[in-house]
C-alpha cells in the first residue's frame, strides 16, 4: 500500500530539524514524502534544504518552497493534487512524528475496514522546550459522527490521517479554509467512520 505523509512549515526554524527526522525516520515503506515551506521569513527553508542534501534513505520526497504565503488549506490541496497514495498523514514543522507513527496507522487502517475515512492517534503534548505536559487523551476518546463541523474537537488533528476517498468525494478544501482539522473530519464521518488508535505517535507541541 503506498502511503503520502505530508509535512507543512512556516516560521519553524526552532522545531522543524526535529520535525524533519521524525518524518525521513518513518519505518513504513514505499512512502511519498511531500513537504512544503509556507513562504517562511526565517531559516527553515534553508534547514530543510540542508538536511535533505544528506538524506540516503529509501522514501520518494519532493520539497516545495512557496513564494508568497498561500495558507495551509491551499497546500493540502496541492498536496493532494500530487499525492499517490491511498492513506494520506499529515505532519506540522513544529511537532514530532514518531518512526513507528505510518506504520501503526497503516495497520489500524487495513485492519478496520474499507469504510474508515479518518483515524487518528494519541499524543504527548510537550512545551517549547520538549518538555512533556501530558498525554493529549488521558481518556480514549468516544467513538464519533460529526453531525457538524465543531463535533470535530474531541479530534486529534496533529495525528490526522485520511483516506484519500474522502477528496475524491468532496474535492479541494474550499477558498480560505485553513481549518482543516474540522473539516476533513467532518467529510470523512459523512461518508464512512473516523478511527481511533490507542498509541502515542507524535509530540504535539503546546505554544505558550
């Protein structure tokens, strides 16, 4: 099964070397890795850039550099426009995606059905520093449908992964949507179910 995880930055020189690893470290493959710099006014198109330069490993990967800040609903949808896979994962530059993390969902995705849309996991939540706050969920989440956009905040979005089905149904975000973590999961309960895995594959970063 190929699978694309999608890795987005803007303004993360602090965090995304690490970002960056987590995402070249996945042991899952073949893996399409696309990543896309959001127009940053720092170093992190440059850290990037020169991280990749060293890379040896085994996943297909394409870096993309906007010139002018487009938002993040519109680079899903590039992303998707360009994605080969059937599971699409979503990464931010300021949050760290365990090696394991494709791995687990693609399992838990294969295992649960042609009808999951959705899926997503638990997380660590961790301060600028790499300090650890929490878990994200101290409980498992209830099983859910979104009967409108804003049941989608019991979601885990840093963990977010989805069908690709769901933009074949649905098509692009629309024109100013940056809110993706409400609507895709949202689409996704339309049409099928949203799943939940009970690990922690990413730190998701709490900025104070």
């Amino acid at each position: 099964m190929l699978v694309t995880l999608g890795l987005f930055t803007h303004n993360h020189e602090k965090f995304v070397l690490a970002a960056l690893r987590g995402v070249l470290s996945q042991t899952y493959s073949p893996l399409q890795i696309l990543i896309t710099d959001d127009a940053s006014t720092d170093r992190t198109a440059q850290i990037i850039r020169e991280e990749l330069d060293q890379y040896t490993g085994p996943h297909q990967i394409e870096f993309n550099v906007n010139a002018q800040n487009q938002g993040l609903g519109s680079n899903i949808n590039q992303h998707m426009a360009r994605a080969t896979g059937d599971l699409y994962v979503i990464a931010s530059g300021d949050d760290v995606s365990y090696p394991n993390r494709v791995e687990r969902l693609v399992e838990a995705f294969l295992a649960s059905g042609p009808e999951t849309m959705s899926l997503h996991s638990n997380a660590l939540r961790v301060d600028e520093q790499g300090n650890v706050l929490g878990l994200y969920f101290e409980r498992e989440p209830r099983s859910f449908r979104c009967r409108k956009p804003g049941d989608a905040s019991e979601f885990q979005a840093a963990t977010h992964a989805w069908n690709r089905r769901v933009f074949d149904v649905f098509g692009p975000l629309p024109a100013g949507v940056d809110i993706e973590d409400w609507v895709i999961p949202f689409r996704s309960a339309l049409i099928g179910k949203i799943l939940y895995v009970n690990e922690v594959l990413v730190d998701y970063r709490w900025h104070g």
